[in-house]
C-alpha cells in the first residue's frame, strides 16, 4: 500500500531534550516536506527537501532539522524542544514531476507532540 | 492580510443541504489550486483539484476565478459523513511544489 509513515504518533517530552520524528514514504517520491499545525494557523511549512541531500527551510524552520539521507526517509530533530513547539507535525510526500496541477502532496498520519 | 483566506464556519447545515465554501488567494502567480479534506486531527487528504474551467466530481464542484483570485468548492445532498474540515490550498509553484493552506472551514452535516 502506497502511504507515508510517521513515528511516533504521540508524544509528550520536556524541555531541551532532543527527539526524532521519523517519515518515511514508498512511493519513491523525490520531494518531501515537513507541516506544523495550529489552531487558527492552518499548515505551516517547516522545512522540505527536493531529492537527496537537497533540503531548504520552510516558512518556519527555527528550532528544527532535518536530513535527507536516502530518497524514502525524512527525520524532522527537534536538538532543544520548547514550549512553543508543541504541535500537530505532518510530513507529505509528492511525486515532484514539476507539474503544478498534478503534482499533488500526499500526508503522513500526523504527530501529536506535547513539551512541557 | 493571509495569503489565502476562508471563513472558519462552522456551517451547520441539515443532510441534503447544498452548501458552499469560498477562498480567496493574495498571490496572482499562484499555480494551481486544491481542496483538501481533513477529519478531526487526521492527515488532509486531496478531495479535488480546481480548474479555471470549473469542474465536477460526484456532488463536489469546484470551481477557479483567477480575474478575481477565488476559489469555491459547492456540496450538493449534503451526507453526514461530510462533516469535516475543508482546506483551501494554494500552490505557489517555485519550481517545486510550494503549498499554501488556508486556515479551513468547519462544516457539520445534522441528521
């Protein structure tokens, strides 16, 4: 089945201690790309990737990472999580044709992180 | 002022209702636009694309105005299992695909 994963699902930590979200897609996607999402805010940008090893930031990149190993997996690392970085996160997948009318994104089921 | 802008609701509306959402979209260069679905804390998922030409898919049409930068999304026979959540998305197109999501309206369908 074609789907892009996300690990965890949940996930309550504290303050400065560094966590993964892992993403993973096996459509053989060349783009990438991590959301956050806030009440009154909609999907936000964090970073995306294009191919491997290609990473640019999104429309709100502070406080995060990712890396672009292999073509499959994108981790989103928070180093020193706060407050204000508790979220709904998604990572989407596309197949990246370079045509805008079907270059349609395609969502992981999403990460519910709490920071106290 | 929001790149792309949708009246939150929630429309309340009876089964077999029509109701209609509108957008409307700041960036002229925009590319293509969408409709996105998404259930309460779930991933959005496509539920249709938009074409200046209108176009339909079931009891779903869309419909692009790109004189007046608006998007519309009407639901004709309202079911209960419409309730959700819309999005409005804008793809601003840099290249690669560059997303824009609105903020969503809330629709709830009543028995």
């Amino acid at each position: 089945e074609a789907q892009v994963t996300q690990n965890p699902r949940y996930l309550i930590t504290v303050t400065g201690k560094k966590l993964t979200v892992t993403c993973s897609q096996n459509m053989n996607h060349e783009y990438m790309s991590w959301y956050r999402q806030d009440p009154g805010l909609g999907l936000r940008q964090i970073y995306y990737s294009m191919n491997v090893e290609v990473t640019d930031k999104g429309d709100v990149p502070e406080g995060y990472k990712v890396s672009r190993k292999e073509k499959r997996n994108f981790p989103l690392i928070l180093e020193s999580p706060s407050p204000n970085q508790t979220s709904l996160y998604f990572c989407a997948s596309s197949p990246g044709t370079g045509q805008p009318s079907t270059d349609t994104q395609y969502f992981g089921p999403g990460t519910r992180l709490t920071v106290l | 002022r929001k790149e792309v802008e949708q009246d939150p609701g929630p429309f309340n509306v009876p089964e077999g209702a029509t109701v209609a959402f509108n957008c409307t979209y700041s960036n002229s260069a925009s590319q293509s636009f969408f409709w996105y679905r998404q259930d309460c804390r779930k991933e959005p998922k496509l539920l249709m694309s938009v074409y200046s030409s209108g176009n339909e898919d079931g009891r779903f049409t869309a419909q692009l105005n790109r004189a007046s930068q608006y998007i519309s999304l009407l639901i004709r026979d309202s079911k209960l299992s419409d309730s959700a959540t819309y999005l409005c998305v804008v793809n601003e197109f840099r290249g690669f695909q560059k997303l824009v999501f609105g903020t969503g309206t809330r629709l709830l369908v009543s028995p």
